[in-house]
C-alpha cells in the first residue's frame, strides 16, 4: 500500500495506481532532464545552424525569451 493514499494497492487492476503510476511517467518524459538527454542524443544530427542558436540560447541568462 502506499503510504500518501492506503487505498492504493500498487496493483495494475488498480485505477488509483495507474493513475498515479502514469503521472509520474508523465513528469519524467517531460523533465528538464530527459530534453537534455534526447538533444545529446540527437547532438550529431545538429547542423551548424542549430549549434549556434543552441550556443545563444544557453549563454543568454533569460533561456531566450
């Protein structure tokens, strides 16, 4: 069970766990953290185009609004 909702029995016919289980999965596909490792992924694929404005973007200290 888990400790913030005891009804929550961690098993998959649970609804209360699938949902709780699918938001955090949400939260780590979308993590500041999983950008940067698709975008290292991806780094070879960059032209030199992309390096520039991924270099500005990075020195900027307000992310390029």
């Amino acid at each position: 069970m888990s400790r913030d909702n005891p009804t929550v029995t961690g098993r998959l016919n649970d609804p209360a766990y699938l949902s709780r289980r699918g938001k955090a999965g949400a939260q780590a596909r979308h993590s500041v953290d999983a950008y940067v490792r698709a975008l290292v992924k991806r780094a070879p694929q960059l032209t030199e185009n992309h390096r520039s404005q991924l270099r500005a973007l990075l020195a900027s200290t307000d992310g390029g609004k």
